[in-house]
C-alpha cells in the first residue's frame, strides 16, 4: 500500500500548486502536505509497469492534476505521433488529469530525437503548421490544451513577428490555451534581449490558464533556463506585472534540478501566493 | 528556408557534433548578446549534456571504471552513432552495450576492459526492466484446464521483468564494487577480482516493485534459455528430466514465468 490512507479528493486547480519530481513522491504519498495542486511531467509516468503507473495513481487520489509533456513535438514537420498521444490521452481519463500542457517548439524530425526544446522561426508558415497540428491534437484528445512559451536561445532571420505576437496568434487560430512562462520571457530578455513588459503586456489573457515560475542559471555568456535555483527577483516582479491582469490564475513553482526539499518548494509557492495576495488587496484598495 | 529545411538542417547540427553548421548559421541573426555560433553551442551543448546524463544513471559502474573523462567521450561517440530515436529518453542508451563491444573491438590497448560489454548488458537490463510492463500473475486455473494430449505441447512464456545473461568474467563482483562513486582513486586501483572457473549464470528480474539479481546454476540457467527460446513442454522433459518439474514450480512461484500458450496457437491467457 504506498498510501497510509486516503484523506482528501481532488478538487479543481486552483492556487499555487508545484511540480512533482521523483525525489518527492515518496513524502508527497505519505505526508500528503497541504499543496493545492501537482504538475506532473507526462513523460516520466508513461512507464508500462512496476512503480511509477502506481505512484501515478496514487498521487492523483490525493491531489488535482496537471500533465506537462515535451514529447508531442507540435512544431515538428513529422507526422504526429498518435501512439503517444493516445498513451496520455488514456493517463488523462484514468486519472482525471485537468489539462495538458505543451511547449511552443519542436523535439523531433526526420525520426530523430533532440529531447531538447527546440526553437522555430515565428513567419506565416510556423503559425500555421503549427496551429493545424494543435487542432489535431485538441480533437484526438476532446479538449483544449495549453502552449507554453520557452526559453530561445536563437534568432532566425526568416522571423515575420516576435514571440509574443506569434504566440497569440497561434492561440486564436489553433484556439488553444496559454502556459505563460515568466521565468522564460525573463531568461529571453537576458539572452535575447526582448523586452519582457511589452511582451507580458501583448497576451491575450483571457487565454492564459495556467503561470510557471522557476529559476536560472548564469553560465558563460548567456543565462541558462535550468530550473535549479530560487525565482529570480526580477522575476517575481514580473509575476507580479502579470497577476495583476490573471488575479486567479493557477500558478507553478518548477524546480528541476539540485532539487531542494519539498518544503523548500513549499515556501516559494507560499511566496507566490502572497504576492498575488498583495495585488489583489491592491486592486481592492483602489477600487474602493 | 521552408520550416522543414530549418527544422532538418537544425537537427543535423545537433546530432552531428562535427557537422559543418555554415548553411544552418546564414539563417542566424545576432540576438542579444549571442552570436549565430553561441546559439548553435548552447543548443548542442544542452543536448549532449541530457543524453550524457542519461548514460550516467544507466551506466554508473561503466562511467566509474572507465572514469568520467573517458566515459563522456564514450558518450558523445555514442550519441554519434546511435542518435535518438525514441521520444522516451528511458530508451536512449540501449545500444551502448554493443557499442562498447564493438570500441572495445578496435582499441587493442583496451584489452584490459573485455568484461565491459557485459557489465554495460547488466546495467541495461537493470534499467530497462525497471520501466518495463507488468505480467498477470500466473494463472494456475488454466494450466489445470489443459487437455492431457496439450500438456506436452505447453510454451511457457518468460515475463517481461526477467532478463537472463552470462558471463565469463566475474561481472557480479565488478558491478556490485563499481555501482557507487568510489571515494578515491586509491580505492579503484586497489580492486582486484578473480576469473571465475566457469561461467557465471544469473538473471535480473524486478521483484515488485524492487530490482533484484540471481545467480543461478548452469541447470537452471539452461531451462530458462530453453523456455525462452519457446521449447515445449515434452521437449523441457525431454531434455531436462527430473530437473524440470521442480524449476519449473520455482519460476512460475518466483513471477519469473507470466503464462502459457499451447504449440503454435495463440496464448491462452
């Protein structure tokens, strides 16, 4: 029995959740601490057997859900990979996972796998291989998911718009939701040097269902976006530009490696909430 | 340059470490403060350093013998020659095993590392049985519902979860001392392990939840090749005799054996 006992249902996503990592199943399962909601990386639970389908099914007992993946390649030229989809399409029902979301690039061609986010030029074409794909993929699965912007690490010359514009373009086409990245458009403004108040400012937020905070890493000559420290403060004030206009929006704290304790995570996900606490009383105190 | 230009000629750059990056570079512009070089290393470098990372934690005792130096230059030929082509990174890495073999092969002044290609088959079996699917348990009912003019016709069926191997080096020992980091260099260079007399027979199953390792005698090492390579039941006796019944109760008891199909018929399970 990996479960002590069964203490609560799964209700909606709401709040601050944080994403799981294997190193925290163990005390997630038998502390069942007080985190609203898992994000969990769909890629690592597709194991046929052994202990990993148990822990999935175990986890999403006690908590709500969410599936990230990096597998669906919704950039790619290849066809897609309806095997796969089908494999997350059955976890989803099973388990009674809230939503998927995916990365605005592409992992794969020719049959051959980067496992790296890879990024696209943003012209015509881009938007419009990309949004048939995410139709397909919306309608295989019966439900809108999620783009995620990324960390760009490249320019392309063949570029028509900047990643903003492409970005809710590609969500009115494909009419797909939004994962907005702040540590991610934070990470391109450092390397790319794009200019992350207009960009927040540009979403169409009425399609931004879900935020990701996490942190990076200096390395020689760029910022690397490795999920292995603390928000950033810059970052935290982005947040907080963004929550002002998603005041309840689901928010994520990433944490992906030298992974702290959970209770670690636990207290940037409570920093999370009281900033947006802070905005919201904000907006109440000049409303009245 | 249509997207599917810009996504293959991008992709060649990655898993093609020495390719010639020109054509890919003229799509580039200066961002910031990374140059179209800068750009394609950060790409290249992120990727060998997850797929390296991967070999890492499949072959901890290759990467501890070989040392971290040599085992990351093994990687990145690797990864050369053996690019990923399965969207599930458990599955990167399955043909280091015969790659080694075949680098061990051409590099006479490895001699001294023969056994590595067995130790590398240890490691990914370890590794793949972990992720692999579940069996039923056996199904003792049915075997019982088998006519008595079947019964010499039964294939018994391997599980999922048992992988058989054999070595003429003393792998077990190599494996076990080399798993972890060793404290020191001292540490390393003091091992030393005997060639065992004959060969060492085991086999790596997942017990549950938990991996675990058997050695086994030559007998038993024999039935369980001959049930995997689909002898029937008459045959087993044939071959086996008074040995058999026994192994038999003890594989099917350990999980090692899922099930049953009669001849050339499909599975009856």
């Amino acid at each position: 029995m990996l479960l002590q006992e069964k203490q609560k249902a799964p209700g909606p996503i709401s709040g601050t959740g944080i994403g799981l990592r294997s190193s925290h199943v163990g005390e997630i399962l038998m502390k069942q601490p007080d985190i609203p909601w898992l994000e969990l990386l769909a890629d690592n639970h597709m194991a046929a057997g052994g202990l990993i389908p148990e822990q999935l099914a175990a986890v999403c007992e006690i908590y709500p859900v969410t599936f990230h993946s990096v597998g669906l390649s919704l950039g790619s030229i290849d066809p897609l990979d309806f095997k796969y989809l089908g494999k997350l399409k059955k976890l989803m029902r099973q388990h009674h996972v809230a939503w998927l979301s995916e990365h605005l690039c592409f992992t794969s061609v020719d049959g051959f796998h980067s496992h790296d986010l890879l990024p696209m030029p943003y012209s015509q074409e881009s938007l419009q291989h990309m949004a048939q794909r995410i139709t397909h993929v919306q309608d295989f699965l019966g439900e809108r998911i999620l783009v995620e912007n990324v960390s760009n690490y490249m320019k392309f010359a063949e570029s028509e718009m900047d990643e903003a514009e492409f970005i809710t373009a590609l969500a009115i086409q494909a009419d797909c939701d939004l994962l907005i990245d702040v540590n991610n458009i934070y990470v391109n403004h450092l390397n790319l040097g794009i200019d992350p108040v207009r960009y927040i400012k540009q979403l169409p937020f009425e399609r931004v269902r879900e935020v990701h905070l996490a942190g990076y890493e200096q390395k020689d000559g760029f910022v690397l976006d490795a999920h292995n420290n603390p928000v950033s403060d810059p970052v935290w004030d982005l947040y907080g530009q963004l929550i002002q206009h998603l005041p309840n929006v689901p928010v994520l704290i990433e944490w992906d490696n030298d992974i702290p304790p959970l209770s670690r995570l636990m207290e940037e996900a409570h920093k999370a909430d009281v900033i947006k606490q802070q905005y919201r009383q904000g907006i109440s105190y000049a409303i009245s | 340059m249509p997207l599917a230009d810009v996504e293959q000629t991008f992709m060649q750059c990655l898993i093609k470490p020495y390719h010639d990056v020109d054509m890919f570079m003229s799509k580039l512009v200066v961002a910031g403060s990374l140059s179209p070089e800068k750009q394609i290393s950060i790409y290249r470098s992120n990727i060998n350093g997850a797929h390296e990372s991967v070999l890492v934690q499949i072959y901890p005792a290759c990467k501890t013998i070989l040392g971290e130096g040599y085992f990351n230059q093994l990687c990145l030929l690797y990864r050369i020659q053996f690019p990923s082509k399965h969207a599930d990174l458990n599955k990167y890495g399955k043909h280091f095993p015969v790659f080694i073999k075949v680098f061990l092969e051409k590099h006479n002044e490895l001699q001294v590392f023969s056994y590595l290609h067995d130790l590398a088959l240890l490691e990914w079996y370890w590794h793949a049985i972990y992720y692999s699917s579940n069996d039923l348990p056996f199904d003792f009912s049915l075997l019982a519902n088998v006519a008595k003019d079947q019964q010499q016709k039964l294939v018994f069926h391997l599980s999922n979860t048992v992988s058989l191997q054999s070595s003429c080096y003393p792998v077990l020992a190599i494996w076990d001392a080399n798993r972890a980091e060793l404290s020191s260099e001292k540490q390393k260079s003091e091992q030393s392990f005997e060639m065992p007399d004959e060969e060492i027979c085991f086999c790596i199953f997942r017990d549950n939840y938990e991996m675990a390792l058997k050695e086994l005698s030559a007998t038993q090492f024999e039935i369980l090749q001959a049930i995997n390579a689909g002898q029937t039941l008459g045959e087993l006796s044939d071959r086996f005799g008074g040995d058999l019944q026994s192994a038999l109760n003890y594989y099917i008891q350990q999980g090692w054996i899922s099930g049953f199909s009669v001849d050339e018929m499909s599975n009856v399970r």
